[in-house]
C-alpha cells in the first residue's frame, strides 16, 4: 500500500504536486470558519475610517489657514487690526466656556513683548529658504498633531512656523496679530471643536467646520481658480469616501492575523 506523501508549505522544497495543488486541510479549515461563524470582518467600520480620515483631512484644512492668514498680510495688504479684532470677537462668543481665556490673556501679553522681536528674525534668510522651511515646518506638525497625544510638540512646531513667517511681515502690528489669529485658528478653534463634540453640539461645530472649510476653498478659487479648485475637490471626496473601502478591503483580506492568511502565508522567509 502506498501512502501518500502529505503536502509541505515550502517552496524550496521538491514535492510531487502540481502548481495548482491545492491542500484539502485548506478547504477543510475554511468551510470550519465559515460554518462557524469565525470573525473575517474587519475590526473597523466604514463610518468609524470615515471619521479618522476626515479628521486628518480636517486637520490639513486647518493648517492651510494659516498660510491664507499670512497671505492676507503679505501678499494683499488687510487691515491686520480689523482682522485680529474679528476674529478674536467670534472667538469670544463661541469659545466663551471652552477655552481658559486666563492663559490667553497672558499669551497675548507675551507675543506683544515677542513681536518686535520674531519680526528681525531671520531677516538675514532669502524667502525661498523661509518657505521651504515654512513647508516642511507644516509636514511635521500634521503628522506629529494627528499622531501624537501630548499636544507640546505640534505647538512649539507651529509656534515655530509663525516664527519663520512672521520675518517677512512689515510691522510689529503685522506680527503681532498673525501670532493671535494663528493661535485662535490652530488652537483655540480646535479646543472649541472637542468642546462642541464633547456637548453634542452639532450645529455650531458643523458651522465651524463648513465655515473653516468654505474659507479654505475660496481662498484657492480666488488666487488659482476653479481649474484647481474643482480637481481638488474632487480629489478630497475621493480620499474621503473611496479610500475607507479599500482599507476595510484591505483589513478584511490582507491584514496581518487574519484567521485563514495566518495559517496559510509564510510570517519570515525561509533561505536556504
């Protein structure tokens, strides 16, 4: 009687099977999860990715404010006074209860000392180094704000994009109310969201989304036009709604630990 040699999950190995073979403990053990009932969904749902990618992208539009706050100073000439006042007066009315206005009033105290200050920075340094450094300055702080819980390291990262920035401004006027309105806008505005989301508070935190979002787009249809703007909306829709599916597509056949890719993929190659 002849038995038949078992078939072995090594490629180097010579075995008498075809290519094509295919174990029947492989079929055995799926039709077993199946019948079971065994988990092969994915641990995350589309609205939970949705969310998280949002968030991201949110953060994004957040940190582009900051360049449309500049550019109202350096490239269009805005009443830095008018502006500072306006927003700072939303600021008040929304965040009255979420934001610790104590701890601003001292900041404020402080960048009127700093202000005349961060303006002679770097006035030594060409533009194209400065935005350069601004660019890679907003790299780091999105990935480090969306990535880690200690906020230390995304504040001192901005404070020290304002910086770099604020040496091309013309007055300590200029500098001081870009510091304010930065910080409302990347910090401020920000706490007041969690506080909105934290009292359900829908309305007003989809209008301070909506609001940041509309102000964002307008700015880019204005200085490039809606040959821009109209692929970059269509391309932030795409990453907001298409690109959870294939991560759930991903999580559920691909991903590390699933219950039939564990048994059946190789962890290490095997060298000979």
């Amino acid at each position: 009687m002849v038995v038949q040699e078992q078939w072995k999950r090594l490629l180097w190995l010579k075995q008498p099977f075809p290519d094509t073979y295919t174990d029947p403990n492989f079929h055995k053990q799926y039709n077993e999860l199946i019948l079971g009932q065994a988990s092969v969904r994915p641990h995350s749902s589309y609205r939970s990715v949705l969310l998280d990618l949002f968030q991201f992208y949110h953060t994004i539009i957040n940190a582009m404010l900051l360049y449309i706050i500049f550019a109202w100073f350096y490239h269009y000439k805005y009443n830095p006074i008018l502006i500072a006042s306006c927003t700072s007066l939303v600021s008040l009315i929304i965040g009255n209860r979420s934001v610790p206005w104590k701890s601003s009033v001292i900041i404020i105290f402080a960048m009127l000392t700093l202000s005349p200050v961060l303006k002679s920075l770097s006035k030594t340094t060409s533009s194209d180094s400065i935005w350069t450094l601004s660019a890679w300055f907003s790299i780091f702080y999105i990935i480090s704000i969306s990535t880690l819980e200690s906020k230390t390291l995304p504040t001192n990262i901005l404070f020290s994009n304002v910086t770099v920035l604020s040496s091309r401004l013309e007055t300590s006027t200029q500098v001081f109310c870009f510091l304010l309105i930065c910080i409302q806008v990347n910090i401020l505005l920000p706490t007041m969201e969690k506080y909105l989301l934290k009292h359900r508070m829908k309305l007003p935190h989809m209008i301070c989304v909506v609001c940041t979002h509309g102000t964002v787009y307008y700015f880019i249809t204005k200085l490039l036009g809606f040959a821009i703007t109209i692929p970059l909306g269509i391309s932030s829709l795409l990453l907001l709604f298409v690109i959870p599916r294939y991560y759930i597509n991903w999580e559920r056949y691909y991903q590390q630990g699933h219950p039939i890719l564990h048994q059946w993929d190789a962890k290490t190659p095997i060298l000979d």
